[in-house]
C-alpha cells in the first residue's frame, strides 16, 4: 500500500503486511515522493522486515504544489510499484483556506493538479456547500455524500453520485 500522509509537509509513506510468519528480511518497502514533472524529490531507501510488517516513511520541506506518492516493494525477490496517490502541500493559489486549515475550491481540472480538501458541489435540494474531496474520490455510483459548510462542520445538503431523478 502506498499512500501520502496529511501533515504540514508532504510525506509519502508505503506499507506491506505478511499474512503469516515470514523470516526476517523476506520483503521490503521503499517510499518515494515524486513532484509534478514526476521527479524524485525524496526517498526512503528500502526497509526491510524484521517482523510480518515493514512500513517505509519519507517526508520533506518543498514548496507548495502537488507531489506523488510512489511505493515500492520486494517481494519474493522481485520489485513491483505500488499505485501512485496525489497529495498537496501546502494551498494552491486557486483555493481558499478555512479557518481550520483545509483548502476549499473547485474540483480540479486535471488528476495531475492537487485537490482541495473540501471540494464545492451544489447539493440534491440546490444548496451549495462542499464534500470532502477523499469522500467524493472513494464513492461509488449512488452512494450519498454529506454536504457541509465552508468550515466543514455543519451538514447543509447531500450529493447523490450518479445524479438524481
């Protein structure tokens, strides 16, 4: 699994988990944090298990824009990448921050650019508000997503995907 972590700097982290006893250095993991051209910035190095889990963390101080997760693992000898995952660090000229930190904006026009947290929709009864972007990115045709307020806090709606009748 690789994946990035929120926090005040981008991290980039990637997880491998053995189903049952495994010897001691059988598998590793390597984090890498890419930037928009998907150059390297920052890398982990492989780690190695020493029990049935490993996990390999990178982070670094980078100028605001939107970095790439990109995992690594060993496993039966062989190297295999983990699926990429987009984080942004800090906020983009082209979203808002609340008072709470979260960037607020638009959803944005290329998988390439980095979303805001609360991302601004109008809801099943024509108000508009703003779904977490992580809620909108991981549903599925016909799940309900909550619609809130700019701070994120207060329900003002709901956002049916897949449209409503």
């Amino acid at each position: 699994m690789s994946g990035i972590d929120e926090g005040l700097k981008p991290t980039a982290s990637t997880s491998v988990a053995a189903s049952g006893n495994v010897a001691s250095r059988s598998f590793a993991a390597r984090a890498c944090l890419k930037n928009q051209l998907k150059a390297v910035v920052a890398s982990s190095g492989w780690v190695y298990n020493a029990t049935r889990s490993v996990k390999a963390v990178v982070s670094h101080t980078r100028p605001a824009g939107s970095y790439f997760s990109q995992g690594q693992v060993i496993l039966g000898g062989r190297q295999h990448d983990a699926s990429p995952s987009v984080v942004c660090y800090g906020a983009p000229e082209k979203y808002e921050l609340n008072s709470r930190g979260m960037t607020v904006g638009p959803l944005p026009d290329s998988v390439e650019d980095c979303p805001p947290v609360l991302m601004s929709v109008v809801g099943v009864d024509g108000n508009g508000g703003y779904v977490r972007f992580a809620d909108f990115d991981a549903a599925e045709a016909g799940a309900v997503i909550d619609v809130v307020d700019f701070e994120g806090v207060s329900i003002v709606d709901r956002f049916v995907l897949g449209g409503t009748d």
